[in-house]
C-alpha cells in the first residue's frame, strides 16, 4: 500500500523509512528527557509519604477532637442510655 504526500507523489519506501527513524528518534529523546532519574523518584515518593503522613495525623487530631466533643456533650446532659 502506497503513502501519498501532501502534494499528491507517492511516498518513497525509503521516505517513509526515514520518517520512522526521525519520529523514533525524537520519541527517544523525549524519553531521555522526561524519564525521572533515581533522585526525582526518591524524592517524588517521600512528598508522598509526607503527604499520606500529615493527611493521617490531620485525621487522627479530628477523630480524637470529636471523640472529646461528645463525650463532653454526652456527659454535660447525661446521654448515656
């Protein structure tokens, strides 16, 4: 099957190879370029870890506030069954 190009020839076997390497060498370099080395890894997963880190103590505080919250209510109005 034929390639036509934008102005109407039929692409050339050996265009379209050389299409293939430039595209598969400009993917190459945007891998190169964008793949995370071991310190962006390292460094990604501990602002990760800090984040789930403070989410659990935020959550933790609140659960421990509620809890004071009613029991003091409860006890205040005697709510006990």
């Amino acid at each position: 099957m034929a390639s036509i190009s934008k102005h109407g020839e039929e692409a050339s076997p050996g265009m379209i190879a050389r299409m293939r390497r430039s595209a598969n060498e400009i993917w190459m370099e945007w891998l190169r370029v964008t793949k995370p080395n071991h310190n962006d890894t390292t460094r990604m997963a501990m602002a990760v870890l800090g984040v789930v880190i403070v989410f659990t103590l935020w959550l933790a505080v609140l659960d421990a506030i509620l809890s004071f919250g009613i029991t003091a209510i409860e006890n205040r109005f005697n709510l006990k069954p």
